[in-house]
C-alpha cells in the first residue's frame, strides 16, 4: 500500500506517559549499576505497579521473562542530550557513534528496556532477575518477551 | 546490594517524551496494520528522522536490525485505559488477560515496540522492512537489536 498523501508532522509535540510503577534496587546512581540486565540475571530486585494498575497484571504469571520499559530518571540532563557517545566497547578509542546505534542509557528519550526473567508475582510487586536500573527508576510499561516478536525472522 | 532506605513512589508526574520523528506507512488506521513488524518483514516503509537528531544516526548503517520505540498516537482513548484485553489468540473465546502479559497496541503507555530490518539510509529517511505501524506513528528512539541484549540467556 502507499499512501495517497503524507502530511509533514514538524514538531510532533511531547507526549506525556504516566509511569506505572517503579523499581527497588540497591544501586543509588547510573555509574554503579550494571550496564545490561542480561549480563547479571543472577541478581534479583522488584518492581512496584501501582494498585490501580495491577488488575494488568493477570496473566503474567506464565510469561518466563518480560521487558521493562523505562524511563531513565537519572542520567545526567547535558549527557542525555548528546547525539554522539563513546559506546561501552570504544571506551578510550575516543570514537563516538550517532546514540541511536548504541544502547547507551544516555539518550534523547531516556527510555530504557530491560529484559528480565520473572521471579515471582506478590500482589502488585514483581520480582526478578536481571537487575540494571537505578533504584527508583520509573516503569512505564511492561511487555512479554515473544520470540516471534522480538528476534528478527532468521536471525 | 540491598537499598538502605527506599522512599516510596506514589503519584510519580507522567514524563514527557521528545519524537525524534515518525513513519511514513500505508496504512491510516489500526485496524489494517498488521498486528507485528516481524511478521511483515516483506513490506517497506520509511521513518523519517527530524533534522535536528540526524547526527544520532552516524552508526546505524552497521546495524542490520533496529528497535522502533514508538507512541502509539491512534489507539482509541477507551481502548488504551483498558487493563484487560482479549488478545489475538483469544479472540472470540471472551477470554480476557491483563494488558501486562499482553502485545497489544492498546496499553496504558501507548508505548510500542517494533522490530524491523534496515534497508537503506538516505540522510535523515530511514527504509526498513517489517511494518505494523499506522502512517504518522510519533517515534521516540531508535536502539539497535543486540541479541546478547534482547534474547534471555540461555534463551
């Protein structure tokens, strides 16, 4: 299909979303806490829903692991505006890459994903394992980790 | 490590989001988009990336596979506060799961998640295959797919 006609959309406004929890961990700041949730699966923290969110929770019990999408609270205001950054593996290279090739958590947006392995399902707390948040760090969505959605077909 | 203090959360303010820029696609509802990118991988389409950000992009030309984190601007109101839904499997069996354990587009954040193929990068424009999103979908971040990242261990 293509489409009869696009209209420029300059200057999208921001939009707001509303986080529905928040992670306990025991890392106060971004210099301390692992660089990827998947390269420490063997430490386990918590994510609070809200109550009024937690009726979103049925069903989440037969999902292994799940991806927390977050909003990176505490990274630095003048890094997170950079459009360049030194990614973790060019480290002293004095290379930098365009941060949308990277997964660097000092981004424009801020948002985070971090794959996790579900624990345990307590009410509207969620252990788990695979910890790279700061803690505190605002939740906005949760979503389950589908193969077929999230590795590329022959990948 | 385990926080010494962890202050409570309630009532965290939504956070505003920044697009970097928005898909050109065929398609002018949810209704006939198709339901995942993984699953269209034999369709193209186009992001368009604001000026402004370009610079971010140096990289990307080495990243055969990319993370669309997108908002999902044309789910209904009434339909996004839902925190049950019935999913694709389910549909017809009145089964309804909580939208956590869930894909579906229609989610309190908004926020989607598509995992597409580059085809090509012209200056700002961005060709990929793999198309689920609504013409004018809002794009907040773009992350290369990593499968040390994005598939659990021992996955």
């Amino acid at each position: 299909m293509v489409p009869e006609q696009t209209t420029s959309r300059d200057d999208l406004p921001p939009v707001q979303v509303q986080p529905i929890g928040y992670v306990v961990t025991g890392y106060d700041r971004p210099e301390v806490a692992p660089p990827q949730a998947t390269e420490n699966f063997g430490e386990r923290a918590s994510l609070v829903v809200y109550e009024r969110y937690a009726d979103g929770l049925s069903g989440l019990e037969n999902c292994p692991h799940i991806w927390l999408v977050t909003w990176l609270h505490s990274q630095r205001e003048d890094e997170a505006a950079e459009l360049r950054c030194v990614p973790r593996g060019l480290t002293g290279t004095g290379e930098r890459r365009g941060v949308f090739s990277t997964r660097s958590p000092n981004r424009p947006s801020r948002l985070g994903m971090s794959l996790v392995r579900v624990a345990e399902i307590d009410g509207n707390v969620i252990h788990f394992y695979g910890v790279d948040l700061v803690d505190g760090t605002p939740v906005l969505d949760i979503k389950p980790w589908v193969r077929g959605t999230d590795v590329p077909p022959r990948g």
